[in-house]
C-alpha cells in the first residue's frame, strides 16, 4: 500500500514534521512493506516556514525581531523564487506569552518580519497567520511599517484605549508594489461575538468580565482604521494581524489552501491507497480552515479514505465523517493522558501501528 502522511503539528509537544516521522516509524513497525510518503502541513499557524521549507527547499534567512513584550527573539524568513514566506506565530507566538499578558503583548516584531521579507527584494510576501498570544488586532505590525496614531500602536490592544486617528499611508508605501497575502486558518471578523476577542481570546487567558472590554479596544481601532475592512473574513485571524494585513491591501488565502498546493497534496493524494492526517486536538472547530478538515477534503476529492491520529479526539462518529474522516483515534484515549504528554513521539508511534494494524493491507 501506499500511505501519504499529511499530519498538522501536535501543538507544544511535536512539530508536523516530527509527527510524520512518528507515524510513519510506527506504521512501518507493522506493515514495513508499506510505502509512505511524509507530507507535513501547517494551516499558516506555528511550523509555517518549516513545512514549506521542507516542501519547496529554498534560502532560510536568519533575523532578530521583537517578541511580543518587546525582547528579541530570534526568527527565519524563507525566500523560494521571488516569494518571502512569515511565520507571525515566530514573532508573536503563544508560546511567547504563556497565555499571559495578553492585552499588553503587542505584534511589532511581525511588521519587522514583513519589512525584512520586503528588504531581500521578494515582490510577494505570504504571513501565515496562527497560534498567536496577542490580541492587538495587528496595531503593532503596523506601528513597525510606519503607521503612526494619536495613541501607541505598539503597546497591545490596551494601548487602543481611546484611539481615533491612524494614518497609514506611511506603512503602505514601505511596502511599495510587493504583493501581500494573508495566509489565514480562521474566517473570524475582527470583532463582535464571532470576532478575534470572543472567539479566541479564552485560549490566550482573557478573563471573561474583560472579552467585551478588550472587544471594544478593537471596535475603536476598527472605527479609526476602516470599519468595513474589519468584517471581512480572516480579519480576525491571530488576534487582528489579519485586520491590519487587509488594511495595508493583503489578499487572504486559506493557509491550508496555500500549503496543500506548495507541497501537491492533490497529487500525492491520488497516488496513495490511503491518507492519515492528525492534530493535537481533533474537534469541531477543526471544520474551520484546520489541516484534518483540508487533508480530508484533498482525499475525498481524490477518492481516497482518509483518516486521523490526535492527541485528542473530541468529536463522535457522525462529526467525524462530516469532517470527511473515516476513523479517527486518540493518543490518550488508548495509551493514557500521562505517556501521551510524556513521550509523545513514542506514543503517536504505538498509535500508529495500531493503526496500521486495521487499515494496511
């Protein structure tokens, strides 16, 4: 048989590319005639670069910016033909954060990533948007490409306390004609009750009592910037940068999109007998622009089974397969929560031959 492993990371314990590499050592433990073809992928949130670097080759340039409270971090930007390819996640990351200090952690080192994307001469520059700690509806990107406001852009959304004027034209035109693109894993608007802050904004530790007020920051940001801008879809994507990528002209693809075709997901589908694809946590939400639900679509218009290792399986059988997954299965489900955080390749592994076990031939 012939297996294509198209995984998305296991967010804070492996990467999409060492999750591959875990199913695949443990298939081949049962089924070692089988043949597999590794396809990590990233729906623009943490491992961006990395997957598309594995995929397309191309330059990894080193660069510093400025993590979200301001300390320098260290970051990659990849060039491939012409294309500069950001990880805002590198920059502003909740893994940069802890979930703490959300509402002061600000998003200028993804406009310093941007501006050294645009200074290797590239004349396209894709952001993958995701897994972000901030929530500053992307006022610090645009503080660093030279935006300028009668309050702080670059001190979080409580800096937008009271913002009525921004101006950027400035950061528009340090972009020149490079075409910007927003590669987004959500379809949130800004703001509102489906908007970045009351979406998302649990998940990077905002006390409920302070949604609403975070949510207004963003509403007076919006109200300065362009209202109707802020309703278009992916705006709310890593806490607002998708806001301020619209805003300076970025078109928005879906990053799962973007990644499926750089790495031929369509073709390698049609020449496997089967796709497995996986996450941390596999549940509803992974219908929104999440790598299971893309993988799933690719194999479904290939004709091909697809199905799922997570670490968590949180949906049933009737959700599962109207995500297009014909079987999904749970690292801590079946070898237990503590060696699933504990050795989370080995245990992916162990999954995956049991796996192997049902589905190879």
């Amino acid at each position: 048989m012939r297996i294509l492993v198209a995984p998305d990371k296991f967010a804070g314990t492996l990467s999409a590319v060492e999750a591959a590499g875990a199913i695949a050592t443990g298939w081949r433990r049962h089924a070692p005639d089988d043949e597999l073809d590794l396809a990590p992928m990233s729906d623009g949130g943490p491992g961006f670069v990395a997957v598309l670097h594995a995929a397309l080759g191309g330059q990894l340039l080193a660069v510093t910016a400025s993590g979200p409270f301001g300390t320098t971090i260290p970051a990659t930007v990849l060039l491939v033909d012409g294309t500069a390819y950001v990880e805002s996640a590198q920059a502003c990351g909740i893994h940069l954060t802890g979930g703490e200090g959300t509402e002061s952690a600000s998003t200028f080192g993804v406009g310093e990533l941007v501006l050294a994307a645009v200074g290797t001469g590239a004349r396209r520059v894709v952001v993958g948007l995701g897994g972000s700690g901030t929530n500053d509806g992307g006022a610090g990107l645009l503080s660093a490409l030279g935006a300028t406001a009668d309050r702080r852009l670059d001190a979080g959304a409580a800096g937008l306390d009271g913002i009525t004027r921004i101006d950027v034209g400035t950061a528009r035109a340090r972009l020149g004609d490079v075409e910007l693109v927003a590669a987004s894993d959500v379809d949130s608007p800004l703001t509102g009750l489906f908007g970045a802050t009351k979406t998302f904004g649990p998940q990077k530790n905002i006390p409920e009592d302070r949604l609403p007020v975070v949510d207004g920051w963003l509403e007076q940001l919006a109200a300065a910037v362009d209202r109707r801008t802020s309703l278009e879809k992916g705006a709310g994507a890593a806490g607002g940068l998708g806001f301020a990528l619209l805003a300076l002209g970025a078109t928005r693809e879906p990053g799962i999109g973007l990644v499926a075709g750089a790495v031929r997901l369509a073709e390698r589908a049609r020449q496997a007998d089967l796709v497995v694809t996986g996450e941390g946590a596999f549940d509803f939400s992974s219908r929104s622009g999440k790598v299971p639900y893309g993988v799933a679509e690719v194999a479904a218009q290939a004709l091909r089974p697809c199905v799922a290792v997570a670490g968590q399986v949180l949906v049933g059988s009737r959700e599962m397969r109207a995500l297009g997954v014909e079987s999904a299965y749970s690292l801590v489900d079946l070898v237990g929560e503590e060696r699933a955080f504990a050795d989370p390749a080995g245990a992916l592994a162990d999954v995956a031959a049991r796996v192997a076990r049902t589905w190879s031939r």
